[in-house]
C-alpha cells in the first residue's frame, strides 16, 4: 500500500478577498436598506408596487458591477491558492505554469462567477420580499378584532432593522462564496496534478459547528476523503470543507507516493 503525503500550506479561504468582497456587498445592503426605508411607515409599505419595481431596477442595474466584483473575488482567491502549491512543490508550480491545472479552474470559475452575480442581484430583491412580508402581518394583525400591539410594535421594529438584516445576509455571501471559490480552486489543481484524496481542516475554535467536528462517531479533523466521493456529514449535509454556508473548513491534497 503506497505512503500517503500531505501537502500542507496555506489552503484556507482568503480572509483578505472576503473581507474586500463583503465591503463591496455592503454597499448593496444599505442601498436596499436605504429604499426600503423610504418606501415605509413604519410597518406599512406605503407602495408595495413602486417598492418592488425600485428593487427590481437596481438589482438589474447591478449586474456589470455584481460581474466585476465577482471577477475580483475569484482572481484573488484563485491567487493564494496558486501561491500555496507553488510554494509547496516545484514539480506542481511547474506544472501550474504550464497549464496543467488551467483548465478545470478556469471552467470552475466562470460557473462561480455567474452565480456570485446572481447572488449579489438578490440582496435587494430578498429585502424587498422580508418587507413585505412584514407589512402583510402587520395588516392581517390590523384586520382582527382586538390587534395585539405588542405585535405591531415589534413588526415595525423589524421592519427598521431592514439595512441591519440585509448586511448580514451580505456577510453571509461574502463568507460562504469567498471558500466556495476557494474550494472550488484547490481540489480542481489538486486532482490536475495527481491527488485522488485530501485531509479535512476546520478552522480548530468554538464557533465549528458539530457536525464538522465529528464524523460518524470520530473526530473529523484530519479524516482523509475521495475528491470523487465528497463525504455526507453527520447532519444529513454531503460536500467537501468549504462548500457549506458560512463553513470555514478547507482541504489539505494528498498524494500517494509511489
């Protein structure tokens, strides 16, 4: 049976690119957060129809600068993962600079762009959709005999925190495409230049969620998984670290060596 080696380095998401990417997309929240407040009054939408066209227009007016965003996003990520194998192996880094590994990133990457743009247009459709639903309970509680205004306090409450719900949503993205991407890179270099598995790495603090501490009974850290076969996590989840919201696990190549 051959030895395994681990080729260890620097292969966790770019906290850099998103914290860059998330800057970017905040702007978005507070723009939609911005319209939504003046379409408001307190719990009540003062013109749902307006409302919703104005959304609708910025999120189509966001689609060259969403393109742009999501291009510098993927190039940096695609970067400090590069630097990682090229730091690690001159036989990969070669092989990397010829092209080997070209490829498969760059089919990856025109996949994740378009649903990085996809995903940047439907901040302020989404806040537009969270207030009205909003105003629709606060009407349906305004229809019954005795409306409870604890109730309609809090839903105007809601409807005030509009920006605040919409950045973290944002934040969420930023996180969860930032390692989608970088997911994405490594195990397309990885499998170019020969490994047919990896270790799995979370990020070792209290905020790991338990499923990706334990796998079947057994400490995840460093378990060895197939490329080919992602494994399917104790909460019913099947993936490679990375590719889960708001996970902060990464992948370590390994290599057989003959």
């Amino acid at each position: 049976m051959p030895k395994k080696t681990t080729l260890k380095g620097k292969f966790k998401p770019s906290t850099a690119a998103e914290r860059a990417f998330f800057r970017q997309l905040k702007k978005v929240a507070q723009v939609s957060g911005h319209l939504i407040d003046q379409h408001t009054d307190g719990a009540t939408i003062k013109n749902s129809k307006a409302l919703q066209i104005e959304l609708g227009r910025y999120a189509e007016k966001l689609g060259p600068w969403a393109t742009r965003q999501a291009a510098k996003l993927l190039e940096t990520v695609s970067n400090s993962n590069k630097r990682a194998y090229n730091a690690k192996s001159k036989a990969m880094g070669r092989a990397l600079k010829t092209g080997v590994a070209a490829g498969p990133v760059g089919a990856n990457a025109l996949v994740l762009l378009n649903e990085q743009v996809g995903l940047i247009k439907s901040i302020p459709v989404e806040a537009g959709l969270r207030a009205q639903k909003i105003a629709y309970e606060a009407f349906l509680e305004g229809t019954r005999a005795a409306p409870n205004a604890d109730t309609i306090a809090e839903l105007k409450e809601q409807m005030g925190f509009s920006t605040e719900v919409a950045t973290n949503r944002a934040m969420l993205i930023a996180r969860t495409e930032t390692a989608r991407a970088n997911a994405a890179f490594n195990e397309a270099r990885a499998k170019s230049v020969g490994s047919r598995q990896y270790r799995w790495h979370n990020s070792g603090d209290a905020a790991v969620r338990k499923s990706h501490k334990k796998y079947k009974g057994k400490d995840l850290q460093g378990m060895i998984f197939e490329w080919n076969n992602p494994p399917t996590l104790d909460d019913g989840m099947t993936g490679h670290p990375g590719t889960f919201p708001n996970c902060r696990c990464f992948a370590e190549p390994v290599f057989d060596d003959e």
